[in-house]
C-alpha cells in the first residue's frame, strides 16, 4: 500500500450470493463493526437486484456500492443486460469489469472488456478491472506476458486523464474460490508488472496513482501479509466478503496509516 501517490480499495465481490433479507441482515451487522475507516475505500460489489437496497443500506456509512458487471452498450435490445447508465443512475460507484467468471462462463473478452471499460468510465462508474493467469499458463512461464497483453487490450484507447477512475485487480484464476492463495512474492511480482505496463502506456505519474488490488481466496489470515507490499493496493474479495467478521477484519489490515 501507498497512501502517498494512491488510494487503497478493500471491494467485496458477493458473486450470485445473498438475498435482500440477508443483505439487510450483513449491513446491519457489518456497520457498527466497521465504522469509518479512514485509510481506506471500502466497497461491496452486490447482486444487481440487491443494489438499490444497498445503496439505502450504506448511505450513512463509508461504504461505497458496485456492481458485479455492466453491458457495453448504453440501452437497446439486449434482453437480461443492465447498462453501466442505469447501475449510474442508481447510487452505484464501482463495478468489476472482466472478472474471470465472466470470461469462462458468459464468453467475456478482452475485446468486450474494453467495450465495458469505456461504457463504464463513459457513464461515470470506476471500473474494477480484472486480469489474470490460470494455472497452466503460469506453469507455461507466460503470466507476466500474458498480464501484460490483458492490461493493454482492456485499457486500449482509454485516454490519461480517466485512468484516475480506473482500478486494476490482478486475480489468478486458480487462487479464486480455491483457498489457494498467491504468495505475497507473486502476487507483489505481478502486481508491479503491472505498474510497468501502466507506466510505458501513460508514464509514471498515472502508473503512480494508479490502484492495484489482488484477488484470489484473500482472508483475514492473509490479508495483512499481501497488503504490506508496496504494489498491493487493497483486494478484490470473494468468500471473505460475505462474512461480516473477516470482511472487517481484511478492512482494518487495510486501514493503517
Ligand atoms: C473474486 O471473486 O474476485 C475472488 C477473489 O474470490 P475469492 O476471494 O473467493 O477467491
């Protein structure tokens, strides 16, 4: 973390989990837990139907709401879609863009990735964009290419001064959901990888500012090991999220001065 030149983004990703009765049952007993970090932007990236509840939920919190997706076009016929407009629109701040359950279940890729960050960015939400190696890539020796190859295709044609809203997750695809967790070494390699890609597309200033989570079965053992590295810049969590207790608990590693 480096609270200099960036912020740190704690952002649950609930996925296809949670009702409105157990939404309104987390926030109620996730606020007075959490209260006000102040080192750190906290959002919880929910179901679409949840998102109006949430936004009332968290109003009067530091909470920001995501989205777990977008489409890339602005309205049309595209049936069972939600546009990043009306997520907009709705009180929504964030939204995870590319996630890797997106990419191997619904045909997400990097092209409409792209598309999404630009509708995203176009709408005035902050992208959460992810990237990430499965295992037999890795094994190939190709991960920091790879990366590399997907930070330049989903940024394409985004100009400097909206990279400010961009956020970059860097989740491997074998360590989400698996309890496999990357090594604070590997996951602080690629994250600064990344930065390198950043700074050759927009120079250091942007590759400065620019947030950097990881992703990948991050909890509250872990937490604190993996945000110590200087390229680390909060997390995008999965299974941690849903549970009060270790979502507060990953927060508070992230809030230290
Ligand atoms: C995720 O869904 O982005 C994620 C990292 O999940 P988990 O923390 O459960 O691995």
């Amino acid at each position: 973390m480096n609270h200099r030149y960036r912020k740190t983004i704690i952002a649950g990703n609930w996925k296809m989990n949670k009702t409105l009765t157990e939404t309104k049952a987390f926030a109620e007993e996730i606020k007075p837990m959490l209260g006000k970090p102040k080192w750190c932007e906290v959002v919880l990236c929910v179901p679409y139907v949840n998102i109006p509840a949430a936004v009332r939920l968290f109003k009067d919190s530091r909470i920001a709401i995501g989205a777990e997706n977008c489409h890339y076009e602005s309205h049309g016929a595209y049936t069972g879609e939600v546009s990043a407009e009306m997520l907009k629109e709705l009180g929504v701040k964030y939204v995870i863009i590319g996630h890797s359950e997106r990419r191997q279940y619904y045909n997400e890729t990097d092209f409409t990735v792209n598309k999404k960050v630009h509708a995203a960015l176009e709408a005035g939400l902050y992208p959460i964009v992810c990237v990430g190696e499965s295992l037999e890539q890795r094994e190939l020796g190709v991960t920091m290419e790879l990366i590399a190859y997907q930070v330049k295709a989903a940024l394409a044609g985004v100009p400097a001064d909206k990279m400010r809203h961009v956020v970059i997750a860097y989740e491997p695809i074998w360590a989400i959901g698996t309890g496999k967790t990357a090594t604070a070494e590997q996951a602080a390699e690629v994250c600064e990888s990344i930065r390198v890609v950043i700074r050759k597309l927009y120079g250091a200033r942007v590759a400065r500012a620019v947030t950097i989570q990881y992703g990948g079965s991050m909890n509250a053992k872990n937490a604190a090991e993996l945000l110590a590295q200087p390229d680390i810049d909060g997390g995008l969590i999965g299974g941690a999220s849903l549970k009060p207790a270790d979502f507060t608990t990953i927060v508070n590693a992230a809030n230290q001065e």
